[in-house]
C-alpha cells in the first residue's frame, strides 16, 4: 500500500531556514514523480513544482521560483522542500503528492501535511 | 485568481443530486483533462475523478465527472451528510509548465 508519511509541524521565525520531508513507501519511488502543493490557512491549493526522483529534475512554479528548492534522496525514499529564509506569509500546510503515471500525471495520493509557522 | 473557475459554495439536501462546475476561458488549460479532489474538513484532499470522467479504485459510484469544451462538472449523486467537504478541479496548464487548481467549492449538505 502507498503511504506518503510526512514531517511534523514546525514553528519557525522570519528568516530562519527549514527542510521538512516526505517519506514514501509502498512502491518504488524512482518510478513517480512527487509534487509539492501549499494550502494557505482558509485557502485552497496552489501547485509549486515537481521532482523526478529518479534523476532528481526539478520543475518550481514561477511563483515559487528562488525561495524554495526540492530535492530527493533516492536511498530512502524521501522527498524534501526547503526554504532558505522563511517569511510570515510561508504559514501554510505543505503537502507532498504522488503523481499517477504517464499519461495521465494526476496526483492520486498524498501525504497527511506539515503545518509550516512562521511567526516572530 | 485561479485560472480554473469554481463557484465558491454549494448545497444540498440529503439524497439530492448536485453538480459542481469547474470552468476556464484559457484554451490551453481547457483542451487538458480535468481531475477532481476532494478534501474533509481538517484532512489532505484526496483524488477523486481522474481524466475528467474515470474514477480510481474505492471511490464510490455516486460521483461522476464529465467535461465538454472548456469546462467540467463532477456530479455527486444520493448527497450524504459525509459528503461536506471542500471540492477542488485541477488540470495541466502547458503555458505553466505545471498544474493549476480551481479556489475550490464548499459543499454543505442542509
């Protein structure tokens, strides 16, 4: 069964950097591409860009472009989203996707979130 | 504003049929499948229509999805009260480079 199991809340201050992380298991992970996808609070959701694990290509949304960076380590099958110097408006839960093979690419699972705060 | 347009709520009454429109004036975005997701309240949003009509294993036949020209619909028949959540289209945009979701639509059942 797939799970895509993922890193607790975190409260951070503008400014501060942070890695939070996406553990897969049930398939085999080079094979699907993880997406990161942003709920704002009392919003909906905003795609912010893919990788492929198996060669770590990544594709950020322009709106994402230079704050955050993804990144994949194939060895345990973790995906990761960092952020180098978080501001108040990165408050948000993250959540990592599976994407569902070509040709379709939807996401058909997802992890349970990480709430992101960031608070001075 | 999202590219993908969703009405903001919706309601129903139990048993009722309702539909949720999902619509786009952006020719690039609408000549691409349409999925749809849906998300309870304080959980992730979970897949619900792929490839604008096809429905993954374990989700009951109650919801349908279609799509004509540039917009979608997913159709909820028999409403539940288990069926209050937030409803969300999403396709691929060929300019972006990426997904594009719609605001999302708020369904209550009265």
């Amino acid at each position: 069964e797939v799970h895509l199991v993922q890193s607790g809340a975190e409260v951070k201050k503008p400014g501060e950097s942070l890695r939070i992380f996406c553990k897969a298991s049930g398939y085999t992970f080079t094979a699907y591409w993880i997406s990161w996808v942003r709920q704002m609070p009392g919003k909906g959701l905003e795609w912010m860009g893919r990788i492929d694990p198996s060669g770590s290509s990544v594709t950020i949304s322009p709106s994402f472009q230079s704050h955050v960076t993804m990144s994949a380590d194939k060895s345990i099958s973790a995906a990761y989203l960092q952020w180098s110097g978080l501001k108040a408006s990165d408050t948000a839960i993250y959540y990592c996707v599976r994407h569902a093979e070509f040709p379709t690419y939807h996401f058909d699972y997802w992890g349970q979130g990480s709430l992101v705060t960031v608070s001075s | 504003q999202s590219v993908l347009t969703q009405p903001p709520s919706a309601s129903g009454t139990p048993g009722q049929t309702v539909s949720l429109s999902c619509s786009t004036t952006d020719t690039n975005i609408g000549s691409n499948p349409v999925n749809w997701y849906r998300q309870l309240p304080g959980t992730a949003p979970k897949l619900l229509i792929f490839s604008n009509n096809q429905r993954p294993s374990g989700v009951s036949d109650r919801f349908s999805g279609s799509k004509s020209g540039t917009s979608a619909s997913l159709a909820i028949s028999g409403l539940q009260s288990e069926d209050e959540a937030d409803y969300y289209c999403s396709a691929w945009d060929d300019s972006l480079n990426g997904w594009v979701f719609g605001g999302g639509t708020k369904l209550t059942v009265l």
